[in-house]
C-alpha cells in the first residue's frame, strides 16, 4: 500500500493516489481530486491485475469513501434527491418523483435505478446490498408495492417496469434507457443486479473528466508550472552573470539539467494522456456511431466471456451453411457475415477439456474443482454430490457425484453440459 498527495496552489487543488496490491494479484488505484474553488470532488477507481492474479472477480461496487461523505452531510442534492446509499421507496405522496423519470420531464445529474415488485410482491434483487454498491454513482428507486402498478402505468402511459423488471435511465438521452426482465430461477437476483450494476459503471466510465480532476492532469499541470518557474529562474541566472560570471554558468547548466529532466516527464505524460484520450474516444465511437448500425441487436442475455454470444451466433450459422445450395443467395450473406465476424471459437476446445477432465471413475479433487471453476462453474457441495451451475445462472445447472458409480458417469455429465451450456 502507498499513499500520493500533491498540491496544485494555483487552481486550489489537492490530488491524492492511493494504491493498493491485494494477496492474489489485484491492484487497486483510488484518486481523489478535491477542487476547493469549485467545491468538486473526483473520484474515481481504477482496478488492474499481475501477470499472477487469480481468477478475475467480475464484481464492483463504490469506494467506501463514498459513504463517509454522505454519513457526515459532504454531498449536495441531485436536485430534489439526496445522494444516499440506501434505497428511496416510490410511494403514493412521492410517486411524481418516478413518473417524472419514466416520462423524461425530469433529468438528474445520476443515473435512476427503478426496482419494481415482483407479481408476488417481492423485491428481484437485494435491494439494499444493490444500492449500497452504487452509492455515489446512482439513486435507487423501489416500488413500496404492487398496489402502485396500475397507476403508474396510467401516468406514463404504460411505458413503466413492472413485475419485478428494472429500469435504468440516464442522464444522457442518448444513452437512452436500460430495461432489465426478471426472471425466476435460482441465483436469478445475483444476476440480474450485476447486469444493473454494469451498466451503470460503464456509462460512468464514459464520462469525459476535466484534466484537473484527474491524478495524472494535476501532475502534468504541477510540472508544466514548474517548468515555467526554471525559465524566470533561468532569466534572472542571465542577468546575473555580468556580476558574477562563474557562478551564474555554473546555475544555468544545473537549471538548463532541470529543464530537460522536466520537459522530458512532461513530454511523456502528454503522450500517455494523449494515447488515454484516444483509446476513451475509440470507445465511445464504437458506442455511438450511428453510421454502422448492427445487423441484429443483443436483446437481455449477456457475455459470460468475451464473444460468447458472438461465437454461438456463429457456430449456429455455420451449422446451417449446407441447407442452401452453393451461389444461392442464403448462402452468399451467411458466410460474408460469418468471413466479417471472426472470433475465436472455444466450444470444441472447451467440450474436449470438460471430457478429458471428466473421463474416468475420478473423484472430485481439488485440482479438478479449480479448472472448472476457471471454466466458469460455480460449485456448491449438496452430500454426495457437487452442484455445478454455468457462471452462477441457475438456468445452466448439472449435478456431479462427489465419488462417481462408474466409469461411464463423468463423461455421460460431460455430454450433457456441453450439449446445454456450449
């Protein structure tokens, strides 16, 4: 662990790193900008890993930082909402609050999280836990109960969640607005609450950042201002010099030594902020170009890895390729799409890896409980036996006895994960 403070007295600004490296590899970087003109803070986390880092934890949730300033009163409102960490209940008196988002009449500096009950009147997700995780960074607003639905959905003209869906809308119109169904299987609340959570994390990382509110912005600034303080130092050396000509020789190439040594940190940190620049622009044009719309649109599942989705999309279009007869035109736009779309394809790959690790009267050691962990199995022990579920979604489960009965049990189990999960 170490702690950074830099003063940049010209603007009235403090900036501070803190850097933690945990036990299994991760490292986490927290900058705080304080600007005591404007009275802004910037906070912003940033999580990297080691070459050794264990298994990567998907998982993300606010500074605790966050909830000091908001236990001892530092926040300001979002216009008529507090910036809490707990949930704010839509009930009858405060139902205009919730409208107002849904209709668009109303925009907050935050994104709206809007949880509402499930048809048994229950909430889809852990709504504290979920709103604690995104302190800071978005209000969270839950339906008090079912008996609210049918006036909400007369007031913005049915355009509401409902039935345990949740709504996430942006400040940003064209970000446009997020709807997450509720489904009911086991661990379903665990993933629907990370979709939410994502979302709203990665519209935050979108955000453009004055340079002054970030750690490497002040540093430039600090070293261009003390690059311009050696040149008057340097002029004044040169005036000296008719009274005293050593001296002043001997001072201007110790000051012309510091100006190249900080022309050079300067240089180099305009070349990471410029290449950090670019790659956030990359990114927000792949977001927003309006130019290359997709052929088909992702509906609500998502990724469990990188390309999952994409890599079975392609696979079911290969699989299809000899129905159509060769210069059909089928035929034609299936394989430009799949030549345009190339990803690597892991699904032999991993059904091969799941068979060999399988195969056999094996019992479950430890070191076949890491690889399908890699694999993305979540493992829960029930007696005699291992449940297995497909990257914690309750719809992809398999059971595995701890001590197989025969030779032939793994690989039966292997078949059919791969058949229903690959």
């Amino acid at each position: 662990m170490w702690l950074a403070i830099e003063e940049y007295r010209n603007q009235n600004i403090t900036a501070v790193r803190y850097e933690k490296t945990e036990a299994d590899g991760v490292v986490w970087d927290t900058d705080y900008i304080m600007n005591f003109s404007d009275m802004k803070m910037s906070i912003q986390l940033d999580r990297s890993y080691l070459e050794k880092a264990l298994a990567i934890d998907p998982s993300f949730s606010t500074p605790h930082f966050i909830t000091l300033l908001i236990e001892h009163g530092y926040l300001s409102d979002d216009r008529n909402l507090p910036i809490l960490r707990k949930p704010v209940f839509v009930k009858e008196d405060n139902l205009e609050i919730l409208i107002d988002v849904i209709n668009g009449d109303t925009k907050y500096r935050l994104p709206v999280v809007y949880i509402s009950k499930t048809y048994y009147g229950e909430d889809p997700v852990d709504i504290w836990r979920l709103a604690g995780r995104l302190k800071g960074v978005a209000h969270v607003l839950v339906e008090e109960g079912t008996y609210l639905n049918t006036r909400i959905r007369q007031l913005c003209n049915d355009k509401n969640e409902f039935y345990g869906a949740i709504g996430v809308y942006f400040p940003n119109a064209t970000y446009g607005h997020r709807k997450y169904m509720y489904r009911d299987y086991e661990g379903a609340d665990i993933v629907l609450s990370e979709k939410v959570i994502r979302s709203v994390i990665q519209y935050s990382n979108a955000q453009m950042m004055d340079k002054l509110y970030t750690w490497q912005g002040v540093n430039n600034a600090l070293l261009r201002d003390r690059l311009s303080s050696k040149g008057v130092e340097l002029l004044q050396a040169k005036i000296e010099k008719d009274r005293v000509v050593a001296e002043s020789d001997e001072l201007i190439e110790s000051v012309d030594e510091d100006i190249q040594s900080l022309k050079k940190q300067v240089e180099a940190l305009t070349r990471a902020n410029k290449a950090l620049t670019y790659e956030n622009q990359g990114l927000r044009a792949k977001m927003s170009n309006a130019d290359n719309m997709p052929i088909l649109f992702l509906g609500e599942e998502e990724d469990f890895f990188q390309d999952d989705i994409k890599e079975i999309l392609l696979d079911a279009l290969e699989s299809v390729l000899s129905n159509y007869v060769s210069q059909s035109r089928r035929k034609d736009v299936l394989q430009d799409i799949i030549a345009s779309n190339d990803c690597k394809r892991r699904v032999a790959e991993r059904g091969e890896q799941l068979k060999n690790l399988l195969k056999g009267d094996k019992t479950m050691s430890g070191s076949i409980k890491r690889t399908l962990q890699d694999m993305g199995f979540v493992i829960t022990e029930e007696g005699k036996h291992c449940k297995l579920t497909y990257y914690g979604d309750g719809r992809y489960m398999a059971t595995l006895a701890k001590t197989p009965g025969d030779s032939r049990s793994g690989m039966n189990i292997a078949l059919e994960i791969i058949k229903m999960m690959f």
